[in-house]
C-alpha cells in the first residue's frame, strides 16, 4: 500500500471513530508516523482526504456490488446478499456525517450526485424485479428507490439515541427484510421466509 493509500485508510479509520473535525493533521500524521509535511505533500487539505475517502468507498461497494449482478441474476438473491454483506460494515459515528454536512460542501455535493446516481440504478433493478415476477407490479418504483436511499437518514437520526435498545446491524437488518418482503410477490415472499428459516436455525444451533 503506497503513502496516499495509507493515508485515506488511517483518516477513515478515525473519521468514522470520533468524527472529521475531531481529528487535527497532527493527529492523523502521530497515528500514521509520518510527518505533516508528508500529507500536504499528498493531499490540499482534509477535504480532499475525505472526498478521497469517499471515492474510494464508492468504488469498492461498486466492485462488490457487480460480483452479485452477473447476467442471469436473482433480484431476490442481490437483495440478501446485501443485506448479509451490511453485517459485515464498521458502525460509524454520527458525527462523520455531520461533519460532512456542515463542513464540506464540496463532499456534500458529491454525495447528493451520488444519490442520484444510485437512484437510476436502484429504478432499474427494481423494475427487473417486477419482470422476474418478484416483485409486485403495483409498486410505484420511484418511491420505493428513493426509500431505500434514505434508509442512511434512519441510520443517522438512530446513532442520536444514548442507549439504542438495538444494534446498528440489527436495524439496517430489519428495516430491509420488511422492506423487501413488503415489495415482494407471493414467489419473491418464499424466497425471503425461506432466508428468514435459516437464520432462525443458525442461531438456535
């Protein structure tokens, strides 16, 4: 991993912990061992590192996200790879994207075409859903994409919450399988109950 890349990786480690503003170049620079000198000489300003970051977060969730789109794919069968795969995310503190919003319009924007970007895909898939005969025909598809793109809101107006009486994963879990389920045909419905059997007989075991 070269010096740039190093970088990006140790700033989203400690945005993610405590927030972007919380955390000084002296900081960044003390937990990588590196001198100040060294990120300026890589990066302008800690926007640039954070919109870096954004990239790069992007593109990896693209990467991943086209190993499940292979020619013949199952709507059904993205949909909970999905939704295993957010069992693996790192929880991010709420300040992260507080930060963003009320300190680095440049990323904001970036983040809002973004959106945008993920609501055509997400019109699209949805729609191959109702061509599959997975998903119901009546289901306003404009709606439904943009519902899943503020399922990040939920998230944000949840990490406000002292003691949440659940898990971060636990709500990004149960607001997709209802979500899902919600939208689905009868044919779509059996596919998620019978996803839905084999969690409950992996933790009974």
């Amino acid at each position: 991993m070269d010096i740039k890349q190093r970088i990006i990786e140790k700033a989203g480690d400690l945005f993610f912990q405590v927030g972007i503003k919380n955390v000084s170049m002296d900081e960044l620079a003390s937990a990588l061992g590196i001198s100040k000198r060294t990120i300026y000489e890589n990066f302008k300003d800690k926007e640039d590192i954070l919109l870096s970051l954004i990239l790069k977060l992007r593109d990896e969730r693209d990467a991943v996200f086209q190993t499940f789109l292979k020619k013949d794919y199952n709507v059904m069968e993205v949909f909970i790879k999905v939704i295993e795969l957010q069992k693996t995310m790192p929880v991010c503190d709420v300040r992260f994207y507080q930060d963003i919003y009320k300190y680095y319009p440049k990323v904001t924007r970036f983040m809002q075409e973004n959106v945008e970007r993920n609501n055509v895909f997400l019109r699209g898939f949805l729609q191959k859903g109702i061509d599959q005969g997975y998903i119901r025909e009546d289901l306003n598809v404009n709606v439904a994409a943009f519902l899943v793109e503020e399922s990040t809101n939920v998230y944000i107006r949840a990490s406000y919450l002292e003691k949440p009486p659940f898990s971060f994963s636990d709500l990004f879990y149960t607001m997709m399988i209802n979500f899902v389920r919600g939208i689905s045909t009868g044919k779509g419905i059996e596919i998620i109950d019978n996803y839905l059997s084999k969690q409950k007989l992996e933790k009974s075991n």
